[in-house]
C-alpha cells in the first residue's frame, strides 16, 4: 500500500465505537481520538485518548473491531506487531514468520482472526491465518499484555509460492476473506474448506486496495497500482448457470470481466507523468466504503483527488430477476470533495493525504469523510445533497424564465409598464409568478420539502460527546408547520398582492426611477434613521437596507416582478455600459452606486492623456490605499514602463511631483508628513467626480430632503472645515442661521474654537483652546443623530480630534478618507487605511473604491457585493476597465463570462457584441488589447454536401506558388472570414458581369451585315470577325485545375457562380432561396436597386441575374410573392429606408427550421407573424417567452 504523507486515519470498524486513529509516519506515532462535538466543514472537537511511541516503520496496518485499541502493523521484514494503543503502554507482540519478506497486507476479522499477506518466496505459503481471538478476553484494565501467552504458530496457511497484494474479511461471513494475488486476480476463501482451495476466482489486474462494501457484502472494490480505474465486485457470480441473461450479455458484449459489477476505466484524474511500478507508489492510495449508505464509494489518487462515487443497481425488468444473479451497478452521481487538489498554491500544505468514512450516530444525517491534511490537520467533508437541492432545481432561477410567466398575452395589447404606454387592462398582468412553482399543495410540502429542512435543521447540531443531540427529535421538530411557515413566509411563495402604486409609477420611463418609486412604496427599512443601538446609521448600514428594501418583499404584482427580475437587462437597454456620466444616470435609484460611477468619471478624466504617467510608473485607476502603501497589484509591470524596476519610496515621491505639478495641484498644507506628494495625490483622489461647494448635492445621507433643509448647509460647512477652511465654515453657518436659527450657536463656537487655534504660540494656543472648551461645555452627544455633518462640526468643537471624525461612519466614505488623509500622521494613516479596506473587502462596500480604485482588492469588494445582492452586471463593468490590463484575477474573469452569458440568454445579441467590443477597447495595454479576441462565431457550410464554404487552395497550381493569396479578390488577406471573402467575390462578378454584357452589345453592332458593291457590281458581305472573349482579371477568384475541368465541361456560368460565392465549389449548387421572395439568397435582387441604378422587374431580368449578369432589362412585373409584397412603383417600395436597402442583400436562418429569408423580408414579415412563412412549417422562428422585454 501507499505511504502516504504525513500519515495515515482510520475510523473504528466497530460501529459501536466512536474513536478513530492517526498514526504519523514523521514521528513514528500512533495516536487514538475520540470524537466530543461538532463534526461538519466548519468545526471538528475531538480529544486525544492514547497513543504508542516508536512505532516500527511499517507497510500495512490494521485495527480490530473486535478488541479496542488492538493495532497489527506489517513491516518490511515480515514481522507482524500486534499494538495496545489505548493505555499508553507501548505493548506489543510479535508474530514471526518463517521465511522474511514484506508483509503487505493485514485484516481483522470480526471473529478475532488475523490474516498476514506476504511476499512471494519458493517453498513457502504467503496468506496466514492467526487466531488472535483470545486477546478479546484479556482484562481491559490491565496494562499492557502482561497476561497474554505469545502466539507461537498460525492456524492456517494458504496461497504457496504467490504475492498476495492485499486481504480482507466480509463481516457477514468472518471465515470467509477476499486476497489479492498479484499478476493472478482475485480469490475468495472459506477457511472451513479442508482442501483449501479458493471458492472463487475473478482473473484481474486489480489485486490492490480491496474495500467491502460495508452496508452490501455481496459487492467489494479493487484497484490497480499502475491504472487509474477502480472495478466493483459481485461475490455471488459462483458460475454462469446462476447469473440473469443480462448479466451474462455484459459479459460477452461489453468486456466485463467475470464477477464484475461496475467497471470504471477512470475512476481519478490521470496525471501527465506516470506512477513508479511498484508497490509503494500508485493512481490510486485508497479506496473505502461508506457504512451509512450503501453503494457510496470513496476513492484517493496519490494527487489528493478525493472523489465519492454514488452507485446504484441497473434497472431490470421483475420478469428477468434471478436469486442470488450477480448484478450489474452504475455510477448515480460523483462528487469532487475537494475541487483545489490541482491548486499549486494549496497543494503543498492542503493535500489530503489519508481518508475515512465517519461512522455517524443516526442514518438521518449526511454522510461525511474525516480526511488528513498534508500539513497535519484534520477536516470533515459533507457529500454534498441531492434530495435537499432537487425541488429547486426544478425551477430556472436564471432569468429570463422561460415559460413560467403563465399565459402569453395577446400580441396587440400593450404593456403598461413599458415607457410612453398607457394602462389599459391590468388583468393582462395576472399571471402566475414563476415564484409559485415552489408553494406547494399542504400535503405535499413535508414530502417535497422534507430533505431540505432536515439538512437545515442539522447544519449545526453536535453529533458527538455528552451533548449530542437527539436527531430524531430534532427531524421531527423540523417538520412542524411552523417551521415551514418561517422558511417560506406567511403568504407562501410570492403570493400575488393588491400593492398599491404610486402615481405615474406605469408611465415612468427610466428603469430607476421605477426602483425609487417601489421603495417609496415599500417604506423604510428604518423610519428613525437609528440602528438597534439607537445610534445613527452608517453609510453602509444605509446602503444595504435601500437594496434590501425591495428583497426583503416578495408579494409584489407582475408588474412589479417584472422590473425586479430583470433590473440589469434594463439597464443594459438604457446603455448602461462605459459612458460613465450616464451611468450615473442609469442607477440614480441608488445613491451609493451612483458615487462608485462618479469616481470612475473623475480617475477616467484624470487619467486620459497619460495624465497619471511619470517614468516609470502609470498610476490610472489606483486608489488612495494602493497608492499610499505603493501597491502596484497582481501585475506590476503592466503599471512599469518596459524594462523597468518599481521605484523605491523617493521614486515614488518624485513621481508624484511630476504627476501633481502636470495636474495643477496645490502643494499639501495638513500634518507633518514625509510623504508629501502621496497626500496631494490622494486628496485629489477624494475628490474625482465630486465637486465640493454649497451646492453639492450629497444624495447619499439626504436624498429624501429638500435644498432649504438645514443639512445643506452644514454639509458645505463641514466640507469647507475638512479642508482647514474655518472661516469658509463659519461664514456658511451665519448665512444660514436666518432660515435655521439653531446653527447661530454652532457658528458662534466654531467661530471661537478657530480664533484660538489660530493664535501664534503653540503651548499657550493650545490651552487658550482647552480653556474655550471647556467654558462653551460643547457635548458632542447631544449633536444631531440624523445629521452627519452637524455631529461632525459638533466632534471638532467638543474634542478637536480629528480621529474620531474619520470613524464616525455615519459620513461617506470619502469624507473620512479626506480628513484622515490631510490630518493623521504617516503611521496613523496607514494602519486606519489598511483596517478600512480590509473592513470595506469583508463587508463588500462599494464605497471603498476610493480606497483600492480599480486595482486587486476591488475584486474582493465587489465579489462580496455580488454574493449579497447579485449585481454582476455593475461588478463586470468596473471590473472591465483594467482586468485583464492591470489586474489578474479568476473572479473578474468569472464575472465577464456571467454577465455575457446572461446578455446571451435575454438574445441581446447587439448589446452583448457592444459589450466586447468596447471592453477590448479598454483593455488595451501599449495599443495592444490584452482580452483574447473570441473565436469566430460564424461559419457558413454546406446543407448539401456539409463541405465548409472557405475557399480552395492551390497548393499545385504554379501561379499560387509565387502568391499564395491569388485566389482571394484583390489579393486579400487569408485572415479575412470566407463569408466576407465571397461577398466580395460576388460584388467583383456582377461588376464583370455587367462589363461582359456591355462589350458583347457592341461587338454585336460591330458584327451587323452591310450591303453594297466592290469594283465589278459583285454583290458581298463584310466578313464576321471573331472576337475572343474578355480575359478575366488577374485577381479573379479561380477553381483548382482539376475542379475546373470537370466544371467546364458543365453549366459555364456555374464557375461564375461558385467565384461569386452564390454556388457551393465542391457540390456546385447554390445557396437556398429566400422563402419569402424564393429568390437565391446573395444573388442581385429584382425588386431593389441594383448597381446600375435601375429598377428591376419582370422574370427576364431575374433569370439574367441568376445567370451572372448584372444589366437589367424590361419586363412585365413577374408573379409570385414578392410581386404583391415589393412589386412595380410600390409606394411602401419607394418609401423603404436606406437600412432596409443595405440588409437587402443579408441573409438570415431561423436555427430550428433552418428556413432562410433576407433579412428584409424577415422584419416585414415577423412583425406581424411568429410562424415560419412556409405554409408546411409549424415552427415559431419569432417566439418571444419573455414579450415584456421587448425581444426583436
């Protein structure tokens, strides 16, 4: 077996026992636990019992399920070591063997034997059989083996001149035992045969690792050392005449071996190098069985891959059933219990080394595994639940939720919540919620929903000790109607509600003013502004109870529902992109969002035209901790010019100088500091997208108020005192005393306290300043609990400490970020910028974007935003900005591929093209975009002979030798798609076309007889002179030589055809017709505007088309579809719009169908319909499940 790092676990095979064993291969220890508490991913209690020092270094092991604490240890000498393990005693008995080799197996039986498999020697047998059954009646309180006689020979020998690879017992059975002979297969021996032959043989190279399926003895596990696959046992195939037909068809058809039930070829992941052949390195480490649950399977790669396999019998008829057949079994479902295995990072301390099933108290709980840890730790891992999760997974939580809007409206009623629509029916909108699917019948609920509040109930209840709980008590407690009551709600799921509406709400066109109108309706969260400590609330307190205003509530109408569900597709349609003022504008619902996108405004436009670039640093989108600590992230030298070092801390500074001097900045007037330019520059950083006046409009902590409240004012107060601009402050708070009397006493104190501080003499200024203090009796607790900015100016009257104005987190963020910029020492600085962050990155503060900018830890931010509030569109498109240029990290990535997956699913297609576009603009690093291009999403083939339609190479033609792109028009480039390559094949051979049609018309002219006389009266015609036809042009499309011979001895305007991309080059048919007009799609078109500039109508001047040339000749208005639709001088005809005339040409393909239409034609014609155009076709090439979205 595998020797395993840092050692191995075992649980006790007795089921009656909760202990387990950790025997440390380091140290040579052998150590005994016992479980006393919790048991789950979160937290494991266990004590230590016993333990046995200098232990031998060993090749096997075994614990006993029948005498506690009895341990035998195989070694590479053949010695067997029987250990006593729970006394601390270090006891041991040896059982000797006749002949030395390497003891490679050991397994207890329930009985008290003992069998040895050994290596293979001449002469001699390798299985032994002990009876170690009298050391069960020893006295468990004695020490040691004192009183136990030494074992002197075995009672049993079997297997001669072989290598047993591995043994076990079955409980069941004790006297029966499995052992694997290497090179040979398995064999199963009944030890009360006299003649001591195998029972049962199975010819295999799985010899290693046997596991008994604890809760099914008819079925046991085997692997081999150099495969990576795991095969699964049936005992009972004793011969052929008992097996089922079925059974014995497996065997036959698909190469099961005889005796086996399950065959996995890959039961682990390979890896790239191959394991050592021999007996100490394998794929697999070790392969264990589940007691609790039958057919669950566990299995360990020496990689720390630990995979649970959850078997099943194969479904047979009750006809074909035979007792006592072996079955076959599948694989139900796997599970990765670690998915980090492959992790560099973790792998070196997090590999799990060993692993066993924990014995649990009731079947009622989820199975688990205690696994070892490279590093020595101890985990438990929880098979992840089916049952509990299956009811929700019924249900498509991805919107759009197709189908489960309840019936389709009539297409000619409008929707009332769209903009510029009025209300005419509501009753159009009730329909059933897709939230419904989940409120179940009364009877039904304990039955579907039983699972998952059983695992709910148990998620944290001891298992183990004196205070274990009682799982049975609590299931059944579980169950109550109460307990549904509070999972679900009062109202079930999503109940339809007679919520009232404000007015206006329906014709309210911008996605969030619809928000703040159903929040004014919900109400708030908390009416008083104050928390359950009766203090005021911070800005992140604020910001997470307006989101969980409308989470919180799920009896909405459809209406309602319809905004909330799909809030980002919305936005999406409102070009909620990278236009960062409008951006502001999109979200204005949301205040603190709206600030995010204001900061982005102002680092954009601080950053363009290299505005943060000084050699050799770029320092675009950093933010004010990142900054401060120089922090050039995951990939520095994306922010360091090429071939450059980052710059130490003078670098940095004289860098800064560069960068503030270009910008225009005041030079810094605050604390004493030795880092000067890094405060400019985060001063500036407070700043971007905020503009500090009277006027500003602070929405975050007073939206709901009018400008004549006295927080306006206070607020320009307060900002003004931030800067060190008392007398600004002061002077705001006179003005505003006339309308709010109650500020003349702040600005008189505020008044008196900056007089003092600004007096010459340090020593005596600063107790004139405690003397004011204390004779104003300033108590800042009595300062405003709903104004922020007040209890600000209150602070720094009652204290001066300018300390507590940065913690007070009632103001935003970046307030505090200013003052603890302009007034904290160094040190100071940067222990509450780093506690700041970290609180911003636990919490997922949007906030804090002042603090990391858009650099690595806004990641962390943002990845707890969305885990809260599932807002990946906002967190992908900040993100976007500089991942991948300036930041590497998995989740951005993972963000991305949501938010285009979602677009895709909503068939936004434009929007989701616009969004890769425009996101590789940005990630442009040097001019070069560092977000690989995505593949090409079209590709035209066949639907004859499913031949790509790229076109031919001529590897063999003399002329492509010396240009290998000749055969592309004009000498294109290879790189450009076929599709766009024949389009202009076909624009060259209807210029040609029309070339050849004019030159024939004169030579034809040229050619007309003329009659007269010459010399003698003799009358004569002008000879005919034949005139060759027009060569074509050098940079014509060409067939292969072969193609084009076969080609010419055809139809010889198909080569035109197949050079214009109308005809396929290997079948030579053409493309499909429009079943609208049922012309061929990409060829000139009769009822548009061709090149010529003429009108083209009648059948004559189609058949010419279709033929190559491009004239157009008159005729009468042919017949058919288009005739009626677009025919003659049509006035919807003259009045079709230049767009209409450009996607004249377009072709497009309904997916299902595979019907193909202009795309013209496609939008005259599904505006009014859903059904395919062909009268035999019932496909809805148009269908719309989510109509109030707007899909075209």
């Amino acid at each position: 077996m595998d020797r395993p790092e840092p050692g191995l676990i075992r649980w006790s095979p007795n089921a009656g026992r909760d202990l387990f064993l950790h025997i440390n291969l380091q140290h040579h220890v052998v150590q005994l636990h016992e479980p006393t508490g919790f048991a789950n991913k979160t937290k494991f209690d266990s004590r230590k019992l016993g333990k046995y020092d200098e232990l031998p270094p060993l090749t096997t092991f075994d614990w006993s399920p029948s005498v506690p604490g009895l341990v035998a240890v195989g070694t590479s000498t053949g010695v067997v070591n029987i250990l006593r393990v729970d006394d601390n005693s270090n006891a041991v008995l040896d059982l000797n063997l006749k002949m030395s080799r390497t003891c490679q197996a050991v397994a207890f039986s329930t009985a008290g034997k003992l069998a040895v498999a050994l290596d293979r020697v001449r002469s001699d047998n390798c299985l032994y059989i002990w009876d170690v059954n009298r050391l069960s009646t020893m006295d468990t309180n004695a020490y040691g083996f004192s009183s136990v006689v030494p074992f002197t020979d075995p009672i049993d020998r079997l297997e001669p001149s072989v290598s047993v690879s591995s043994v076990r017992f079955f409980e069941d059975n004790p006297n029966v035992l499995v052992a694997g002979i290497k090179g040979q297969g398995l064999r199963i021996h009944d030890l009360r045969e006299q003649s001591h032959g195998s029972v049962i043989h199975f010819p295999t190279k799985c010899c290693n690792n046997l596991a008994i399926d604890y809760a099914d003895q008819n079925y046991f596990a085997s692997s081999a050392l150099d495969q990576p696959g795991v095969m699964v046992w049936d005992r009972r195939a004793t011969n052929r005449q008992v097996a089922r037909p079925s059974y014995n068809e497996a065997v036959k058809d698909d190469e099961l071996p005889w005796g086996g039930a399950l065959r996995l070829e890959k039961a682990v992941r390979v890896l790239t190098q191959g394991p050592a052949q021999d007996t100490n390195t394998s794929y697999i480490r070790s392969i264990r069985f589940c007691r609790d649950k039958p057919g669950m399977l566990g299995v360990l790669s020496r990689a720390g891959q630990l995979r649970i396999l959850d078997t099943r019998h194969e479904y047979v008829e009750p006809s074909n059933q035979y007792e006592n057949s072996p079955e076959l079994l599948e694989v139900a479902r796997s599970y990765e219990m670690d998915p980090f295995y492959l992790d560099p990072a973790r792998h070196k301390h997090e590999k799990i080394v060993s692993f066993d099933w924990i014995t649990m108290p009731s079947p009622i709980a989820q199975a688990r595994m205690l696994v070892l840890r490279k590093n020595g730790n101890f985990d438990v891992l929880e098979k992840p639940s089916f049952t509990s999760e299956y009811p929700f997974k019924l249900i498509p939580w991805q919107p759009p939720h197709r189908g489960l809007e309840g019936n389709e409206p009539p297409e000619d009623k409008p929707y009332p919540w769209l903009p510029g629509e009025n209300i005419d029916n509501l009753n159009l909108l009730e329909r059933i919620s897709y939230h419904q699917t989940m409120d179940f019948e009364i009877p039904q609920t304990q039955e579907v929903l039983g699972p998952f509040l059983t695992e709910k109930s148990l998620a944290n209840k001891q298992l183990f000790g004196p205070d274990r709980a009682n799982l049975t008590a609590v299931v059944e407690d579980a169950m109550q109607s109460d307990v549904y009551t509070d999972l679900i709600g009062p109202d079930g799921f999503n109940r339809i509600s007679n919520l009232n509406f404000p007015e206006g709400y329906s014709t309210t066109a911008p996605i969030a003013e619809k928000l703040a109108a159903l929040r004014r309706t919900v109400g708030e969260r908390s009416p008083n502004g104050l928390n359950t400590r009766g203090e005021p609330l911070g800005q992140l307190e604020r910001h997470e109870n307006l989101l969980m205003k409308l989470m919180d509530r799920s009896n909405f109408p459809r209406e309602a529902q319809v905004i909330l569900d799909h809030t980002m597709i919305f936005r999406a349609k409102e070009g909620y992109l990278f236009n960062y003022r409008r951006n502001q504008q999109i979200v204005a619902d949301d205040p603190w969002l709206k600030d995010m996108w204001a900061w982005i405004t102002g680092a954009d436009e601080a950053a363009s035209d290299g505005g943060l670039m000084s050699h050799p640093l770029d320092l675009s989108y950093m933010g004010v901790y990142t900054l401060w600590t120089n922090d050039l992230g995951s990939k520095p030298q994306a922010r360091l010019s090429d071939h450059s070092h980052a710059p130490d801390q003078a670098g940095w500074e004289r860098c800064l100088n560069s960068i503030n001097k270009k910008l225009g900045l005041p030079k810094f007037d605050g604390v004493d500091t030795n880092r000067p330019h890094h405060r400019v520059m985060c001063l500036e950083m407070c700043k971007w997208g905020r503009n500090y006046d009277a006027d500003l409009i602070d929405g975050q902590s007073i939206s709901s108020l009018s400008k004549d409240a006295s927080v306006w004012h206070t607020m320009a107060a307060a900002q003004a005192l931030f800067r060190g601009d008392t007398k600004g402050a002061v002077q705001v708070l006179k003005q505003a005393s006339t309308d709010h009397p109650e500020l003349l006493f702040v600005s008189l104190a505020l008044q008196l306290v900056g007089n003092v501080t600004q007096e010459p003499g340090g020593g005596d200024r600063k107790n004139k300043n405690n003397t004011v203090k204390e004779a104003l009796d300033f108590d800042e607790r009595v300062a405003s609990k709903t104004d922020p900015y007040l209890r600000a100016i209150s602070s720094i009257i009652a204290t001066g400490d300018w300390l507590t104005i940065a913690n007070q987190r009632s103001l935003p963020l970046r307030d505090r970020v200013y003052v603890a910029v302009r007034y904290l020492p160094d040190d100071a600085l940067t222990a509450w910028l780093r506690a700041e962050t970290e609180a911003a990155m636990e919490a997922g503060n949007i906030e804090g974007i002042v603090l990391t900018g858009i650099t690595d830890p806004l990641v962390d931010i943002l990845a707890r935003y969305v885990s809260k509030f599932g807002d990946f569109q906002t967190a992908t498109l900040a993100l976007s900005i500089c991942s991948p240029r300036f930041i590497d990290d998995v989740r951005a990535a993972a963000f991305r591929t949501a938010y285009r997956a979602y677009l895709q699913r909503h068939h936004a297609f434009f929007l989701r093209a616009k969004f890769d576009v425009e996101s590789t603009k940005r990630s442009k690093h040097q001019g070069r975009p560092t977000l690989r291009p995505p593949g090409r999403q079209i590709a035209l083939r066949c639907v004859y002979c499913d031949a790509s339609t790229s076109l031919h190479t001529h590897n063999n033609s003399a002329s492509n030798s010396s240009n290998p792109n000749s055969h592309l028009p004009g000498n294109a480039s290879p790189s450009i798609p076929s599709f766009m390559v024949q389009h202009a094949a076909a624009q060259q051979a209807q210029a040609q076309a029309q070339a050849a049609a004019a030159a024939a018309a004169a030579a034809q002219q040229q050619q007309q007889p003329t009659s007269g006389t010459s010399g003698g009266g003799g009358g004569g015609t002008t000879p005919k002179i034949p005139i060759p036809p027009p060569l074509p042009p050098p940079d014509a499309l060409q067939l292969p030589p072969a193609a084009a011979a076969v080609q010419s001895s055809k139809n010889p305007f198909t080569e035109k055809m197949v050079q214009a991309g109308i005809s396929c080059p290997n079948c030579k048919r053409h493309l499909p017709r429009c079943v609208v007009c049922l012309e061929v799609v990409g060829m000139p078109r009769s009822d548009s505007s061709g090149p010529g500039g003429k009108e083209g109508v009648g059948e004559n001047s189609r058949s010419v088309m279709m033929m190559g040339r491009g004239g157009r000749g008159p005729g009468t208005t042919g017949g058919g579809t288009m005739g009626s639709l677009h025919g003659g001088h049509d006035p919807h005809q003259m009045a079709m719009d230049t767009t209409n005339k450009m996607a004249a040409r377009f072709p497009t393909f309904c997916l299902q169908c595979e019907h193909v239409l202009h795309l013209d034609h496609a939008r005259e014609w599904f505006s009014r319909h859903q059904e395919c155009p062909v009268p035999e076709c019932r496909c809805k090439c148009n269908f719309r499940a989510n109509p109030e979205l707007r899909y075209r």
